[in-house]
C-alpha cells in the first residue's frame, strides 16, 4: 500500500506538524503506511512514543523518510534539504502559499513532484472537512483576541466592585470570515462590547446573531460585493472613502481593533490608515492578522509589536494558529485525512483520479511543471 511520509517543519517558527497520532492511526487504518520523522510532533506536544503507538514508524532523517515515500504530507512547503531527496511523481500535500512562494512551486515542479495546494481546495460542500483556510483561521480569530487581550493592559469584561465599576473594553473586527466570526465570539466571551464591519452583505445577520453591531457603508457596491466563491471582492476606490470616513470616528473610540481581510492572490487591503492609528487612545491595540500577507494596518511590522507615538500597539504576529499548535496540527490533519480519501478508488487502493473535481482544483505541480491555470506565466 502507499507510504505517507510525514517530515518535520522546517520553515522558522513554524510549530505545526501534519499528522497526528490520531490521524495516523486513521490513515493506517485506511490501508497507507506511515513514516514520521523524529521530532516532527515535539514543537506541538506530540511525542515520538505518541506515534509509534499509534503504528507509524519512525526514522531520523528526511532522506531516510522520504526514501520510499509515496506521499509526502506537510504544513508549509517542502524544504531544499525534502526537495533533494524527493522521488519523482511523490505526491506532496501541503499549504503551498502559492501566489506568494514561486520558489517552492518551482522547487516542487523541478523534483518531478505531484504537489496539491490545499489552500485550492474548492469550497464545495464535499470539500468542507478538507479546508485548511477555515479550520486554521478559526484557530487564528481566537488566538488574535488572546494576543490582544494580553497586549491591552486592562480587563476586557465590565466588573463592578465596591472600588468601583471597571468599563468593557470595546472590540472593532474589520472582516468577518472564519476568523473574523470566531474574534467576535471569543471578544464576546471575554466580556467585550464588540462592533464589526465587512464588505459581504452576507456577514450581517451572522455578526448580529454573535450579539455584536454591523458597521457599513450599505450602498449597491456593499449589496454585490461578495463571490460565488464566498471571498470578499476587492472594492473600489470610492467604497473605500465612504467606507473609511464611518469608520474612521468609530475606530478613535475603540480599544481594540482586530483586522482579518485578505483576498486570495492580492496583497492584503489596506483597512486602517496612519491617521486612524494616530486617532486612538494610548494603551490601544490593534491586531493585524493579514500581515503575512502585507497586513491590513499601516505602520504594521512582520513579526514585530509596534508602537506608536501616542501609545497605540500594532501587533504584527504571523502564524498565530501555530500558537496554539496541538489543535492547530489536530485539525490540519484531520483536513489532510480526508484528502487523503482522494487517492483511493472505491476498493481502498491507491489510485488517484487526477480528474476528480477537488483534486484538479488542488493540483499545481506536476511531470515536471507548474500546471494551474492561476499560477502560469
């Protein structure tokens, strides 16, 4: 039966591991052998003992890994060292970051790897226990309210004690995705008085049935400005304007700000300005969850907590699902457990149908080249 390597992550600060205990011992029972690197688990509190139970076998290094691997399952792409030793037509499941990462989808295509993107899984509804983007940026709405929380300085719920009442903090989301939603509870749960804004007319009555307000600018762009994909579509100059003139006055209010838009093979829109920062009070925060992708707040630093002259924090963490990396890994492997179900036929072998709708969406490298349509040229 076919053989899943599974390797450690070797991209900095990158704590997730794509396979679990519990996923491997799924995979085996569906009929694939599992290798697993040492060491691969530790960063997320998975140990090799944990492994080896669950029947996986393990070896030192990649190449020893890699040696008979049929699959290779990952977190981020594939390293040089993973790349060397890569036999051609290994098919490598990963999230490929690959509007951003030419390199690596050059790097895949050169070894002759069959590489998918999970991140092109369609969102179909068969595909939904195989999205990556949902199962992880949930992870990262709740994480990005505790990072801010932690920021702050001050209580987020309202206490009355007899040295007097301490105020809610209030929360601003911009962007109601997956992490956007799960900001918004977790705000809520945490005490604060929460608002929201979002381009999708859709996002309203969810924002509303999480008990926080909606915010926008409610004009015939707002009404058509969502994909059938259920992305936000990038807006125009002048929604913009209008947009961030309401909000500007709402944001000089706030004590938190958490932004989450992103649009897939676009850099991150821009959603607060210098000026809006300079308008908020000192002790401020504001989470930038798109940084990785240029981030939605300028005066936003990968990587970096930035101060600005009147006390404002603008935390530019990446990987904030890798901060939480147990349950992180747990639910990322579940995604890829289920993907892996696409290279079997209906008798439990393995044999991948290239042709299965999920599978042509994912696939960007293959015999030798990148083969997306979206990534050519």
């Amino acid at each position: 039966m076919a053989v899943i390597a599974v390797t450690r992550e070797r991209r900095s600060g990158e704590t997730r591991v794509a396979a679990v205990p519990e996923t491997v011992k799924k995979l085996i029972g569906a009929g694939f052998t599992v290798v697993v690197e040492t060491g691969a688990g530790t960063a997320a509190s998975y140990p090799d003992a944990d492994y080896e139970a669950a029947g996986a076998t393990l070896a030192k290094t990649a190449k020893d890994v890699l040696a008979k691997a049929d699959i290779l399952f990952k977190v981020r792409g594939p390293e040089a060292d993973e790349l060397a030793v890569l036999k051609p037509g290994t098919i490598v499941v990963a999230t490929l970051n690959p509007y951003q990462d030419k390199a690596t989808l050059d790097g895949l295509a050169k070894a002759g790897a069959t590489a998918f993107a999970m991140e092109f899984v369609p969102r179909i509804t068969r595909a939904q226990v195989m999205d990556v983007l949902s199962s992880q940026a949930n992870l990262a709405g709740y994480r990005a309210v505790i990072e801010g929380a932690e920021a702050y300085g001050k209580a987020m719920p309202m206490m009355m004690t007899a040295a007097g009442t301490v105020a809610a903090a209030k929360v601003f989301i911009m962007g109601v995705g997956v992490a956007g939603l799960q900001a918004i509870a977790t705000a809520r749960r945490l005490g604060a008085v929460v608002t929201a804004t979002d381009v999708r007319p859709a996002t309203k009555e969810q924002v509303e049935s999480l008990g926080a307000k909606f915010l926008a600018v409610e004009d015939e762009e707002f009404r058509n400005a969502q994909t059938v994909g259920g992305y936000a579509k990038e807006m125009s100059a002048e929604y913009q304007a209008k947009q961030a003139e309401l909000i500007s006055s709402h944001i000089a209010k706030q004590d938190m700000v958490i932004t989450t838009a992103l649009i897939p093979g676009h850099p991150a829109p821009r959603l607060v300005n210098a000026a809006q920062v300079a308008s908020m009070k000192p002790g401020s925060v504001i989470v930038d969850l798109a940084i990785e992708q240029g981030g939605n707040v300028e005066g936003a630093k990968l990587g970096e907590v930035a101060v600005t002259r009147n006390g404002v924090k603008i935390l530019g963490i990446p990987n904030l699902p890798g901060r939480i990396a147990a349950d992180a890994s747990a639910l990322y492997a579940r995604n890829l457990f289920a993907f892996s179900g696409l290279f079997l036929d209906k008798e439990g072998q393995f044999a991948p149908d290239y042709e299965d709708e999920i599978l042509k969406a994912a696939l960007v490298t293959q015999g030798g080249a990148v083969v997306h349509p979206n990534l050519k040229g």
